[in-house]
C-alpha cells in the first residue's frame, strides 16, 4: 500500500504543475509550422526509435553489423571492374576503388536512408491508428538509425586508403560540411516521399527504379568533370552532386572542394527539406485515416 | 471551474468506397484501363476527406459520418463510461480526442495531458527482449525514460514475467505480451486516461488485477474516458455514462441512464426485423402493470408485475400461445414465462389480448428487457408467429425484509431463503 500513497503524491504535485496545460484539437486550415517544443518533449521516444531499428535491423542475421560494409565493398568491386577496369572511366587521378568507395560512402547511406524513412510510416501504419506522437518523428529516426551503418562504411574507407597507402588531403576539414549537406538532403527527400508513400503506394513500387536513376544522375560511377561545364551548376541541383564531389575532394584532395557544386546543393537541399517539412505537415493529420 | 474536456459539435467524415462501373464492351473496358490511373488517382486523392469537403466536390452518398455533432463536457475526476454498438462512433471518438485523426468539424479542448490506450502493446517489436519493448512502448506512450527507469521494477512486478525479460517479445506466449503491454499502460501517470476496450486481456487472475488497478486509477481523482462493452465493468468503474449512436449522442448522464438507453437502442435495432410483416399480423403492444394497475416502466424488486400483451393475427391461428424470455442487459437469458409452459391453450380465433401475472418479480436492480412472442411458437420455419420486445427497469426495495437491499453484483436473480442456526 505504501508505494501507491508515494505515488499519488508524487501524481498530485505533477497534476499541480501542469494545470495549465491546455490542449486544442480542431480542424487545421493552411500552412502550419511544427510544434518544435513537442518534438523536443518526444525526445526519448526519438532515440528510442533510432534505436529499436538499428537493434532490429541486425538481429538474427549471422554477418549482422557486418552487412553495413557488405553493401559498399561489393558495389565497390563491381564498379571497379566494370567502370575501372573495362570502361575506363577517369577517375581524376585517384585509384579507381578509392574514387568509387568515396562516393558509395554518401550514396549508400543516401540511397538507404531513403529507403528506409519511406517505409517508415507506410510499416508502422498499426501505431499510427493507434497512439499519437509527432509522426515527424518516423522518417527522421529511419534516416539517422542509417548513420550507424555510415559510420562503419567510414572505417571502411580509412581502412582501403591504408591498404591503398593513399594519405587523405588537408581538405578533409571540409567533409563536416559535406555531411550536414547529406543528411539535409537525405532528410528532405524522406519527409517528402514519406508523406506521399501513406497514400500512394507507386512510390513504394518506384522506389528502387528511382534510387537507381538518382545513383546515375549522380556522380557515383563517374567523376562530375565529364559534365561540360555550362551545365554543371543545373546539374548540381541535385544536391548529391556537390555532396560526393566534397567527399571526393575532402578525402582524396583529387580537386580543390567543389564550392560551387557544394553551395548549390545545399541551396536545393534546404529547398527539398523546408517544403517536404511543410508538405508532411499538412497531410500528417490524415496518416491514420488513409495509412 | 471550467471542465477539463469541452467538446463542441465533434464531426468525424470517412469516405468509404463507391461503387465500381463495370464496362459492358471491349471499347469501354480498353478505356477503362486508360483511364484507370487517373481514376485511381483522384479516388486516392479523395481519401483526404477534409480537402475534398474545401472544395465541396464528391458526393455526399459515399460520405459517411462516423461522428456527428458531438458534444458532451467532462468534469475534473469523473471516470465517463462511453457506450455504444459496433460502429456507433466509439472507437473514432476516442481517436479524435487522442490526437490520432484530425476532426472533420468541431473542436475539443482539453486542459490536461493526456495518455490513450486504444491497443495495448502498441510499438511492440517481436524481436526486441522484454525490458527493451517496456522502454519501446512506454515512449511511445509519452513517458520520458527516466519516468520508465523510475517505474520499471513495479512495471515488471506487475506484468509477473520477470524471469523473460532479456528474452525476445517474440518467444513469449500472447498472454505473457499483453501482460508486459499491460503493466506498461498501467503505470501511466496522465491527467486524463484515454482507454479503448483493452482490459479483456489475460486470464482471469491477471483480468482482476487489471481492473482493481483501473478501480484505484479512477479514484485517485483522474479523469477516465473509457470504452466497453463490459457493461458490469462499466457499472462498477465509472461515475457517469455517454451512450453514442449512430455517430450522435443519444444519452449523457448517470451510468444506468446511459446503460438503459444503449440496451433499450441495441435490442430494438437486432429484433425489429423479427416481426413477422407479411400478413400484417403483429404485436400492437406491451403493457407492464404493477399492482394497483397503473402502466409503469419500473417496478420494485419484489414487486408483481402484469404483462398485457395487445395483437393481431389476421391468419387464424388456433392454439396459439405467447411466450416471453427475459434478458438481462447484457442479453443473457434468465428465464421464461409462457402461456405454454402452463399448458392453457388458446383455442379461441378471435383472441386479440393475453395477459400474463407475475407475482413476485425476483430480480436484482438493473434494467431487463421481455421478448414477447405470439403464435403458435412452433420451431418449423414459416410458422406464424409475431414477436416484440419492452425493457424495463428494475429498482432496488427491501426484498429481503433484512439488512441489505438487493445489489446486481451478487447476480441478476434473487430467491427468498429463510435460514436457521443450530448446534
């Protein structure tokens, strides 16, 4: 009995503190901008959620962590062969696996990070007719579960340059920018396809098809220097150019850092993030009607 | 003090499908699969309803209102039994209160925090281990992990599987994941507890101990909105009662006000089809007496109780009988009564009244419904037998003559005894 009394004194200075608490649930009209200070209070369900994925995402597999290296290494190989060896596509003077695997970095996170934060609402559609909670909170703990596997691939490109005895170049101090830009891209595409996935499953369907054209209208394969150059800062609107050209320079200070590129994307970046937020916010309030 | 849940004419718009044009030529259906992605995209667009009623485009028969013009205020403390059949509005009530669907119309304001439980174990991954699913669903709940940390061992201790807890959800029996979902929910600290019909979960053992913590959560002076159709659970946790129908309101008030409305509601609309129509033969009315003859809808426990059963039978129908079961609110049969069981046959043709006496009725209070049928009650099909239905309300009296009054809890029968001691 005792521990019931201690908790109801505790409740009723809690019920005190919050007595002006008030809440509104009326029908939203127009643009809305999000509640920042309930994404703060939400906070532990966040790292929560980036948590329960990665925990989940490596259980009961046999490589387990081990498939966040799988996935660049072999793209690597492949590329190397086929685009390096064969083709012989120039590589601004670096090996052609370190030039490859300095753009797969940024890719493959990208590329997973997409996937991923758009079959996030779409798989929890059961929570979402079932609890509340900033639905923000889903796609944006997908895309930041991914740095994890982005981490490693990194120890895997510091590896490959010491097998490569290849030093990396002063530029390296630049690459936090690089990432910022990275994450605000992945992060933008995944708010928008995400709010679009709930109610249309083609981009479920479309999804791979589009990562794929997204992997060749970036410079993953290739470097951004083939790209004439009148048209290179319309081609950097795609913000994973600038961001894999800045991971090339940074790493592997093949070229001075691609300002231009860099600046450009992040430019179109912010665009894709600031829209997606909002596009996301108006149709959040139907997710559990049509999910 | 202004009540802690306003709501004011609460709407709830779902679209449901309209029906599918069927192409009857080779031309019309090549068309049709042109036209189809457009189709689809303005039906998926249209999933949206609150856009869709901007713009006043589609139309109002695939409209369907799962709630309409609700309005109800809760005081501070009060424990809201909120009853209904399927599809009544119930679930989507609670839904638009929590936060999960945005309201077509309307609004509601709430001056607390508050926590729903419309599923338990929501968040629930099969692969994470008990203590992790208990930090995983009490998050997503709106506890902060401290709060967890501070509750878990009473979490656990509640839940009884604390030798499973580093082992994944996924091996556990269901009964043991709703009990760890269960124990998470529980020890929710809000202002306002939301809940969806969760509590029938677990064996009976855990089932008592979820509903002495509800018991002990409605009395520490929290606000309880709470779905069911359990109705003795409703009867014994909730302070007041809102029975919704059809979208709407049709009863707020004390917990037997709403209870009566939603039997009287629920069996009218399940039997009312029964009658037989085709012969126009039909019940044209019910009467309860009591003793001294007046017409009352409730009686006494203990009372007598005449039942005057007014028809038509326009198809003669010799030997005919009437027979009447009495249910409980829960629809459960207690007993019959019947001209036939007794054996006085109507050999009349033109008998348009029968009139049955119950001396004593030996019911606890509550309220009981008569299904009244007429004819020759045989079980053949196409017999001619017309049936209808009354409720009535039963009120506590001094049945026993003693110290205590009769009381629904210790069943809905009563019998007299007499008792004596000896060495």
């Amino acid at each position: 009995m005792s521990t019931i009394d201690a908790q109801t004194d505790s409740d009723a200075t809690d019920v005190a503190s919050r007595s002006n608490y008030e809440l509104i649930i009326e029908p939203r009209k127009g643009l809305q901008l999000f509640d920042w200070k309930e994404l703060v209070a939400y906070r532990d369900l966040f790292r929560f959620l980036i948590w329960r994925q990665i925990k989940v995402r490596y259980a009961q597999s046999a490589i387990g962590i081990g498939w966040a290296i799988i996935q660049p290494l072999f793209s690597m190989l492949v590329f190397t062969i086929i685009f390096g060896n064969l083709a012989k596509v120039d590589s601004d003077g670096a090996p052609y696996a370190l030039f490859s695997l300095a753009a797969l970095l940024p890719w493959t996170y990208f590329s997973n990070a997409i996937t991923d934060g758009v079959q996030s609402l779409v798989s929890e559609a059961n929570m979402l007719r079932k609890i509340y909670f900033p639905r923000l909170m889903l796609p944006l703990s997908a895309v930041a579960a991914k740095l994890v596997d982005f981490g490693i691939a990194a120890v895997m490109m510091v590896v490959m340059m010491i097998v490569f005895q290849y030093p990396p170049s002063i530029q390296i101090v630049a690459l936090p920018l690089a990432i910022i830009v990275m994450l605000i891209t992945a992060s933008g595409v995944s708010v928008w396809l995400t709010a679009l996935a709930v109610q249309y499953r083609d981009i479920k369907h479309g999804m791979n098809f589009l990562v794929q054209l997204l992997m060749y209208a970036s410079p993953v394969v290739y470097a951004a220097s083939i790209i004439p150059e009148k048209y290179r800062l319309l081609y950097a609107i795609n913000p994973m150019v600038g961001v894999i050209e800045s991971f090339r320079a940074a790493i592997l200070g093949t070229t001075s850092i691609p300002w231009d590129l860099l600046g450009v994307g992040f430019l179109s970046g912010t665009i894709l993030l600031i829209t997606g937020l909002a596009f996301f916010r108006s149709k959040e309030k139907i997710f559990a009607d049509v999910a | 003090m202004s009540p802690i849940i306003s709501v004011e004419n609460l709407s709830k718009a779902y679209r449901i499908g309209a029906k599918e044009e069927v192409p009857d030529t080779l031309v019309g259906a090549a068309k049709g699969i042109l036209k189809a992605p457009f189709k689809n995209l303005s039906r998926l667009r249209g999933l949206d309803t609150s856009a869709s009623s901007d713009e006043g485009s589609g139309s109002e028969s695939d409209i369907l209102w799962a709630l309409k013009d609700v309005s109800f205020e809760v005081n501070e403390g009060d424990v809201v039994g909120i009853i209904g059949r399927n599809g009544a509005g119930k679930s989507t009530l609670l839904k638009v209160l929590s936060r999960i669907t945005e309201p077509t119309s309307g609004r509601a304001v709430i001056r607390g925090r508050v926590s729903s439980l419309l599923e338990v174990g929501t968040g629930f991954h099969p692969e994470l281990t008990g203590r992790e699913n208990v930090y995983m669903n009490g998050t997503i709940l709106g506890m902060t992990k401290k709060e967890i940390d501070r509750k878990f061992d009473e979490i656990v201790d509640f839940s009884e599987i604390e030798k499973f807890l580093d082992t994944p959800a996924k091996r556990y029996s269901s009964g043991m994941q709703v009990r760890l979902a269960f124990a998470v929910a529980a020890h929710l600290d809000p202002e306002i507890l939301i809940v969806d019909e969760v509590l029938a979960v677990g064996d009976l053992e855990f089932q008592k101990k979820c509903l002495g913590k509800m018991k002990r959560v409605s009395r520490s002076g929290r606000t309880v909105l709470f779905v069911s159709h359990n109705i003795p659970m409703i009867e014994q946790l909730c302070t007041r009662g809102i029975a919704l129908k059809n979208g709407g309101i049709s009863a707020v008030g004390t917990v037997p006000e709403a209870l009566a409305d939603y039997c009287v509601s629920s069996v009218s609309s399940r039997y009312s089809t029964e009658s037989f129509n085709e012969t126009s033969d039909q019940i044209r009315g019910i009467d309860l007496r009591d003793a001294l003859g007046n017409s009352v809808s409730s009686i006494q426990c203990g009372d007598s109780l005449k039942i005057i059963v007014d028809y038509r039978l326009n198809s003669i129908v010799e030997k005919h009988q009437c027979c009447i079961e009495v249910n409980d609110s829960l629809d459960r049969k207690l007993f019959t009564i019947g001209s036939f069981l007794s054996g006085e046959v109507n050999r009349g043709e033109s008998c348009s009244k029968v009139v049955g006496t119950l001396p004593s009725v030996d019911l606890a209070p509550g309220t009981y419904t008569m299904k009244v049928r007429i004819g020759t009650l045989a079980r053949n099909v196409g017999e001619c037998t017309v049936a209808d239905h009354i409720s009535f309300e039963v009120k506590t009296a001094d049945y026993y003559g003693g110290l205590r009054a009769p009381d629904s809890f210790r069943g809905p029968m009563l019998a007299r005894s007499s008792w004596v001691f000896s060495e």
